[in-house]
C-alpha cells in the first residue's frame, strides 16, 4: 500500500488561514444581513460570492478571474456611489454598506496574496462595526463571538506564517494543525469574552446615545403610519417580531389589555388621520417623573397598575394600559395631542423604557373623573362624516332601536359587530372597493380589526355619537422565564373610543376573537420564549446597561457574598421542593447536581495526578509513532532532564546532551542516559524516527530507578 504524502505545514496553516478569513467575512455578512440594511441585490451578491470562495477553497471548482477587471469593476462602482446614496439608498450608511458588500465580493473572487488576505480582514472588520450600528438585537452577539474566534484563528494563523518565512519546515503534524490552532483559538477566546464581560459590567457605559444618534432613519420608523387605511393592518400582523415588553409590579394585570398609543379622528371614507393640530408640550422633572393628569384624577378611588415598558421598535408614541396617571422618563420634554397620544418632540426612537402609574378602573376609560365634557366645535368635530352609504344609517338605528343612553347603544353596535361578523385577514376584495365599508357590512361581513372599528365609528356618528379609532396593541403572552409581558407585530390593534355623558372617551372594542389570532403554545412557541430571554437579558444589561444597573448589580453581588454558604444551602432546599412545569420532582435533579458536583471536586483535587497520566499516555501516541519528529524527541528529553533533576541532578547550560551523559558518575544511571542521548541526537540531528520508540522505553526505566 502506498502511504499518502503528509500535508507540508505551511501549505495546512495557508488553508488554515483562508478558512478563517472566509469564517470572518460570513459572521460580518450575517450580521449585516440580520440588521435589516440590506436590500435583495446585497443580499444576494454577498451570499453568492461567499459560496463561490467555499467551493474554490474546497478545490471543487477554480475561479480565476483578472485584477484588471475587479479594478475597473471597483472603479465603476466608486462612480456610481454617489446615485445610490442621492437616489436609491438615499442613507449614508446604507450606500457605505453597499460599497464594503461589493468590495468584499469582489476581494473574495480574487484574492490570492498576503496583502488581499489583509484587505479581506479589514473588510470583515468593517462589515462587523457597521452590524454594531445597525443592529442592537441579541443575533448581534451570537455573530460576534465566532468572529472573534474566527479573527484569532486568522492572526495567529498569519504570524506563525510570517515567522516561517525562509526557514525550512517539517512535514509531521501537519495534518493535526488545524485542530490545535482551533483549540487554542477557542481558550484564547474564551479567555479574552470572560475579560470583557467582567469590565463590561464594572466600567459605566457613555456611548449609547452617541450610538443610537448614529442609527439611520429607516431604523426609527414605527410600525403605525400616521393613518389606519382599510386593509392594512393584515400586513403587520403576519410578523411575528417582539414589538414591546412590560413588566407589572405586584398583581398579575387583568387579561386583554390595551396598550394605546394614539387615537384618530378624521375619516375620508377610506383611512383614518389626523390633521395637524396643536399638541401640548409636557414638562419633565429633574428626576425624569411627570404627570399626565389632574389631582382631582390621582385622588379617584380605583385599581393602579405600575409597569416598566421597552419599546423594541421606533414608534412616534408611549404606549399605555389604562389610563396614565404618572410617568418616568429618560427625556426631558415631552408632547400630547388633542387626542391624547403622548410622545417625543423630535420623532420616533427606538429602545424606549418607561415606567408607568395608571388607573384601571371597572371598565377601560381614558378619560379623567368628572371628565370635562365636550364643546359644541369639539362635538361637532367627532361628528364629521364624508357622503356615506345610506344603509349604514339604517343598520344602525336598527341594532339600537330598543336602546335608549349612548352607552347602552354603543354596547349594542359593539355586540351586533361581534356576534354576526367574522374576523379575517383576508381583505383583499374589500380594500379594492369602491366602498370597501360598506363591502364590509353589506357584502363579505369579514375583515380585519380597522374594519370593524371603522364600522363601529361610523355607525355611532351616524347616531350623533362622538368617536374615533384607537391604534395600539392588546393582549400579550406573559414570558415565564422573564416574567415581561411579550407583545409583538401581530398583536396590533385597533379599537373604538365612544364619548359617554358622565363617562368621558369609553373603550369598545367590536372585534371578535377567532382563531387565527390564538397562540401557538407547542414547541415553537416555547423556543421563541426562550429567544425573548435571551433577547430581553441583551437588552436590559448589554444595550441598555447604566449606571442604575451596575448599581442593582452590585447591590445583588454584594448581597450574595454576605449571604456566603446559607443562601447557597436555601436555594439547594428550594430546588428539592419545587417541582418542574410538567409535575416532575426537581429532588433528582437536585441528587444530579449534587453528584456532579462531587465528582467535580475529586477531580479537582486528583487534577496533578490525572495530568502527568495524560502526559505520560499521549506523548507519542501509537498513530503518529512513524510520523515522530524532532519536536517529539526534545518533549521526551526534558522528561529526562525532569526525572534527573529530582534525583539532584541538574545539567549545566553550557553543557552539551552528549558532555552531560558523559559526566554522569551513578553506575545505574550512566547506560541509560548514554543511550538515552545517542537516540535522541540520531533524531535531532540524523532525522531518524525509529529511535524515538526506544527513547520512550529508556526514559520510563530511568523514571522507575530507585533514588
């Protein structure tokens, strides 16, 4: 059999180092990819010239391809750089992406000397640091651990190349020396995460306002426009996205709150908006606390709910579950339209956090006891209607003709709406309407939530009773690993708000419940909630990480050193007692944990004993044994130097092996050692493998010598 020629070391360290460039520049296209700035040609042309360069490093195709035309190509994309930031991107930071997606794909195609491996590691570089500013989500971090990994592997990789230049290099080990720079890789960068991490949460944070003012437009738009048009809301509530976190102090909340951010007034027959009116400027205290209502409001007798809020994405309005008493805020000026939405002065922003005092009474009213009551304009205003289908009217006064008050016909409307009608999300017959409200009503008797909140409004217009439609969110699945309230894209919402004499603007949502809007609870369901924790620990305390929690964090650190062992011993009895969601006893768990912990430390303490055995096994391991090399000689000589050195026998540095063997006087000793270092001269210097058996053999009869 003819034995297959060994891998020469600088050609496997050249692999080595490729794989690691290719490894870099796809975390730092990923990572790009998943902050939402690339457009479908990005995407694609980043994907194909990665694949491209995986196949050419796994020999299976060869792209060759002239520097002159990357260079005309790179040229000409220069040029066209200015089009795409004035017309197409119309971001700088976009086109700059664009610009290092193209370059890095152009590089990737060509690249074949020192110096392109150099410009190939800058550019992962810089895809990486534009993903830190686009993106503030958890799949941030799970790209930048193996980038980092993946950067190690590649420096470490390209010194010892260039240390090896002009120097003969063995062959042997070669084919192992991917998997050792690997696991030296993985220590080192272990070792230099747990290092960031532990000054990362010592070492106060100041840039996050910088970084957030460097986040480009497109990501600071909110999920609702600044109207409802028929038909839209089937769009956002195909996503899935986690759009907001609450979390409720004390009592569980009531179930199928609304989370309001604004309400519109004004109806075309198509969409609901707003006209600009004047908004009311909120001033905030020093210690970031302001009121939203009056006093005679605080003093009313009722349910209080407080929460914390993070917005995750950037909206134009708060968003509050009942009506909002007092509020706790990192900005210092605030607004309020006519309609009660309260935001930021200079636009959306994302990563808001909040805390709210509210009242919920029996039923959601936002409005103040004793509300002020309604002018004559504004009545009028909350009455406007465009030349509507006359049927509507009818219908109306025929669902509330045996009711007299406003509040019992517009329970009556509501009622009718969830009873005789269906909830879908395919609307697309109604939305290309010419009437698409009365194709609702009269016709298809199916929609989505705008439909009949629309239909709603409308009617109780129609029977002079002021209203408009409320945007927001409702429900929400709590997170029983986190304890927040997740709601997300697909629980927007909207709703009616009807003006009720000695009531002010009372809740009524006409939107029946239907399937397709229940949660899955099965295995997807609950890996997403772990995503969420996952997602909410990297936003609390890694983007949003402040001087409040470094103190909260030291605060618990301090407390569990001062608890010491009992805390230890009651959180182990609490385990014993508690029981697993699905009713298993946690008492074997416990017992596990108790055993590994046990085994953990017998080898703790046989550690030294277990390290020399490993030594002595897997020195010259019988595989490689053909392949031994000079390195492997001189690891078993040191071993000789090792044993002689507790016999009180230490060699001279000005000593050569030989002169050393020589000065030997022990009449046990001398042979072996003489041996001993005639083997391992024939192997350093005579390149000779087959001594080294014998090497092994002398050197544990010298370890076995009495002292």
């Amino acid at each position: 059999m003819v034995r297959k020629r060994p891998l020469e070391l600088s050609y496997a360290l050249e692999r080595f180092q490729q794989a690691s460039l290719l490894a870099m520049l796809a975390c730092g296209y990923l990572a790009v990819a998943f902050s939402g700035e690339l457009d479908a040609a990005g995407l694609l042309l980043g994907a194909a010239a990665l694949l491209a360069r995986l196949l050419h490093l796994s020999r299976v195709v060869r792209i060759s391809i002239a520097a002159k035309w990357v260079n005309l190509a790179a040229v000409l994309f220069l040029l066209f750089l200015p089009a795409d930031y004035l017309w197409l991107s119309r971001d700088l930071t976009r086109a700059t992406v664009h610009m290092v997606i193209f370059v890095a794909a152009a590089k990737l195609l060509t690249a074949s000397t020192s110096r392109d491996s150099v410009l190939l590691g800058v550019i992962a570089f810089l895809e990486i640091l534009a993903a830190s500013v686009l993106s503030t989500n958890l799949t941030f971090l799970v790209l930048l651990v193996p980038f980092l990994g993946a950067s190690l592997a590649a420096l470490a990789s390209s010194e010892i190349r260039r240390s090896m230049t002009g120097r003969e290099v063995m062959r042997a080990g070669a084919p192992s020396l991917g998997r050792r720079l690997a696991l030296l890789t993985a220590l080192s960068g272990t070792a230099i995460l747990a290092l960031t991490v532990a000054l990362f949460f010592v070492l106060p944070r100041t840039a996050r306002s910088a970084l957030e003012r460097l986040m480009p437009a497109s990501q600071r738009i909110s999920i609702f426009a600044p109207d409802v048009v028929l038909g839209r809301f089937g769009a956002i509530v195909s996503s899935s996205k986690p759009v907001l976190h609450a979390l409720f102090e004390g009592e569980e909340p009531p179930p199928g709150l609304h989370w309001r951010g604004t309400a519109l007034a004004e109806f075309d027959g198509r969409k609901w908006f707003n006209s600009p009116r004047a908004r009311e400027s909120l001033r905030v205290g020093e210690d970031g606390l302001v009121q939203l209502v009056s006093d005679d409001q605080r003093r009313r007798a009722g349910r209080r709910l407080t929460y914390e809020v993070v917005l995750d994405f950037a909206s134009e309005y708060l968003y509050f579950a009942g009506l909002p008493e007092n509020l706790r805020i990192g900005t210092d000026v605030l607004v309020r339209n006519a309609s009660g939405g309260v935001g930021l002065p200079f636009g959306p922003e994302g990563g808001l956090r909040y805390v709210v005092y509210s009242f919920a009474g029996p039923r959601e009213v936002f409005d103040e006891a004793p509300p002020p009551g309604l002018t004559q304009a504004e009545r009028g205003f909350y009455l406007r209607l465009p030349a509507m289908d006359p049927r509507i009217l009818d219908l109306a006064r025929s669902i509330t003709a045996s009711e007299t008050g406003d509040d019992a016909r517009a329970s009556a409307v509501e009622l009718d709406l969830r009873s005789r009608f269906t909830y879908s999300l395919d609307t697309s017959a109604s939305a290309g309407s010419a009437d698409p409200l009365a194709d609702f009503l009269f016709v298809r008797k199916k929609g989505y939530c705008e439909y009949f909140a629309s239909a709603m409004a409308v009617m109780l217009r129609e029977l002079s009773i002021p209203s408009r439609v409320a945007t927001g969110f409702v429900g929400g699945a709590p997170n029983p690993l986190t304890k927040w309230m997740v709601l997300r894209a697909s629980d927007a919402h909207a709703w009616v708000e009807a003006w009720i004499p000695g009531q002010g603007w009372t809740t009524f949502d006409p939107t029946p419940a239907s399937g397709e809007m229940e949660s899955n609870l099965g295995i997807l369901a609950r890996f997403n909630m772990y995503l969420d924790a996952a997602d909410t620990f990297w936003q609390e305390w890694v983007v949003g990480y402040d001087l409040d929690r470094q103190l909260t964090l030291a605060f618990r650190v301090e407390q569990s050193r001062r608890l010491g062992v009992p805390w230890l011993v009651q959180a182990y009895q609490r385990l014993l007692r508690a029981r697993l969601p699905g009713g298993a006893d946690t008492r074997s768990i416990g017992g596990s944990l108790l055993a590994i912990g046990g085994l953990l430390g017998i080898g703790f303490l046989l550690r030294r004993r277990f390290a020399g055995w490993i030594r002595r096994r897997t020195l010259v391991r019988p595989n490689a044994r053909d392949s031994a090399s000079s390195h492997e000689a001189a690891k078993l000589y040191r071993r000789m130097l090792a044993a002689l050195r507790k016999r009180g026998i230490e060699k001279l540095a000005f000593q050569t092996a030989g002169e050393f063997a020589a000065s030997l006087s022990d009449n046990l000793l001398n042979p072996l050692v003489n041996d001993f270092t005639m083997g391992y001269e024939s192997v350093r210097f005579g390149r000779k493998t087959e001594p080294v058996l014998e090497m092994e053999a002398l050197l544990r009869r010298i370890e076995a010598l009495p002292h």
